[in-house]
C-alpha cells in the first residue's frame, strides 16, 4: 500500500526537518511522486511555516501539500508535544486529497481550520470531520495550508478519494446524573434543572461517583445536553464544559448558554471510560468499514492526549493495539469537528478517529 508516515524532530524548526519527514514516508511507501501529502508542523514553525512546506512539496515531488500547525503531533510511531517536529502522511496509488468538487459533494470533508476562521454557517455546510489547528504562540502568518502555501482564510478543506471512510467519536465521558430538563438558566448560568439545585445535583453524584471526599475536579465536569432524554442516553448530544460553580447564588456556569426546555445531564471525563469508549468507537468503524482499514487520521484534544493520560497517550496505545501497523496521522488541537446526529459539531475534549479503507466490501 503506498501511504505511509514519519515524524522527525530536531533541535530548531527547519526546512530540514520537513525534508526528512516526509522523505522518510515515500521511502516506506515506496513512492517517487505522491499524490498528496498532509503534513503537520509544531507550533515553533508557526512564524514562518513557508520554507517547511515548501521543502515537503519538493520531497514529495507533488504540490498538493495540505495541513496545519499544532502544540502537538503524532503518527503511529510517536507523539511530540513542545519541539520542534514534523509529521507527514503521504499518499500514493490511487488514494488522494482532492479540492472540494460538485460530484464528491455526498463524501465527508477534510476541514482544517483555525480558531478564529470559524462561523456556525461554513461549519454547518457538507459533512465533516477534522480538527482545529493551533499554537501556543498566534504569531504566525497562517496556521493551516493547502496547494503547498498558506491559506489566509483561516479553514481548508478536501476530499480523500480512493478509500471508503467511516468517523467516529470518543468523548470519554461518564454519566454522573440522569437527564433533567432546564427549568432556569440566565445566561451561561443554570440555576434550576426541574425543581432541584444544580449544584447540590452534580455534587451527589460526584460523591456517589468518587467515593471518597474530594471537591467536583471543575476541569473534568461536562454538561450534556439535547432536546430529549433519549438522545443524551443514544450519544446524540452537545456538550460544554463548566466554568464555576457558584454558592451565590446557587447556579452552574457553562461555557455555552444552554436555553430552558433542553434536558441536562452532568458527566465526568474517566481516564478508563476513555480508553473503553475508544476501543468501542474503533470496533464500530471496522464493522462500518466491513474491510480492513488501511490508514487512519485522528483529531485529538489537547487535554485528551498525554496531560489527561499522566504524560502517557494512551489513545494511541489502544488504537495500536487494535490496529497495528496502520499508518496514522494526527494532531492535538483545539477543537474536533465531526458529524453527530443530523450536523456537524465543534467538541471540547474528544477524540475524533477516521479509518479509511481502499477495499470495497
């Protein structure tokens, strides 16, 4: 199969780096011409990611050079979080990224995009999945790049054409409570969800939950919500993370606003319903698939990765356990973009994975 990865890391952020990346993933692909090349570059390129780019598109002796910065990137082989790396996928035979087209309008799209590049009409058009770039610093002239240059508009997008392709999500999550409706929220606050105290809701649960005295871990509490209890309890919801909880008076603050009538359930990020939820979405898609995946891509939250995992990433770990030796591509950003339910979301602390498959079933 011609499609493989490479990562390098070194000293600076260089052209070089770049070079060897993607060198090395025409090597292992036996390739001389790629059709395509996704490649990933760590936020110390970020003031100047033109002389990397270039230099991937002169390895891979094609122009067609799509991807974006990260804090942090991965293959199968390794994750590089705060270095300077590169990490490439290049693509041969009769697999490629294609510019969107009218006639590839019902396959799934591609999407890269910066934070600020992102409205609800364009996240809304065709469906999605992918990530949103990013850096630590924002001092550079573009974050994401298609054609082999950058891209000022902020969000890029393509179609992988030559594999079938199934997405899937792991939002790692546990029910701590069952769904309740808003009865009164103002604003971003909570105040009632049906006759009953937000707070003194989600900290009996927490307690029931941990066992053991310890305060709500705000950072690790989500707000899942939708227009029903059934569609929280089928996985077809929205979430937000939460800001504070407040004595006075007694609400939750959430990062979204959530309007009366919706139903809420609370939920706690759990390192081990991760890592089932995940082994579950990746047998989903390979049954999905009905053949064996040939390559992967996924688009991991920056707490999702190796600060969530105690400095380990052991989303990778299970996805190569499941599935060794498939070239896999992927960054840490700042948001997953996927399709749930009937559109398309932009999630906090996910785990988007996409397989894709050259053999049709």
């Amino acid at each position: 199969m011609n499609i493989a990865t490479s990562i390098v890391t070194g000293q600076q952020a260089s052209a070089d780096i770049a070079k060897a990346a993607v060198s090395n993933a025409m090597i292992k692909a036996d390739l001389s011409i790629a059709n395509s090349v996704l490649l990933l570059l760590s936020s110390e390129f970020a003031s100047n990611p033109l002389p990397a780019i270039k230099a991937a598109a002169k390895a891979a002796n094609c122009t067609q050079v799509m991807g974006c910065s990260a804090t942090g990137i991965f293959t199968e082989d390794d994750w590089v979080v705060d270095a300077p790396a590169v990490a490439a996928m290049v693509f041969g035979g009769k697999v490629s990224l294609s510019l969107p087209q009218v006639n590839l309008s019902k396959l799934p799209l591609l999407t890269l995009s910066a934070p600020n590049a992102i409205n609800t009409t364009w996240l809304s058009h065709h469906i999605r999945y992918g990530g949103v770039s990013g850096d630590a610093t924002g001092r550079g002239p573009f974050s994401v790049w298609q054609n082999a240059k950058g891209n000022v508009t902020g969000h890029i997008e393509a179609h992988v054409i030559g594999a079938e392709i199934a997405t899937g999500v792991s939002h790692g999550l546990k029910l701590l409570t069952e769904a309740r409706r808003v009865t009164h929220s103002e604003q971003f606050d909570i105040l009632l969800l049906d006759t009953h105290n937000p707070i003194k809701l989600l900290e009996k649960a927490w307690k029931s939950h941990h066992r053991q005295k310890a305060p709500i871990p705000s950072h690790r509490i989500m707000a899942l919500y939708a227009d029903s209890k059934e569609a929280i309890q089928n996985g077809d919801f929205h979430q937000t993370p939460v800001i504070s909880c407040n004595e006075d008076p007694a609400s939750v603050t959430l990062a979204q606003k959530i309007p009366e009538g919706k139903f809420l359930s609370w939920a706690v990020r759990d390192i081990n319903i991760a890592q089932i939820d995940l082994k579950n979405t990746i047998q989903t898609l390979k049954n999905r698939l009905n053949a064996k995946p040939d390559f992967g891509l996924l688009f991991s939250c920056m707490g999702r990765g190796p600060y969530f995992y105690e400095g380990l990433d052991l989303d990778l770990a299970v996805i190569k356990s499941a599935l060794p030796d498939m070239p896999l591509l992927g960054f840490y950003g700042n948001g997953e973009i996927a399709h749930i339910g009937h559109s398309n979301q932009l999630l906090p602390y996910s785990a988007v994975l996409s397989l894709f498959s050259t053999q049709k079933p």
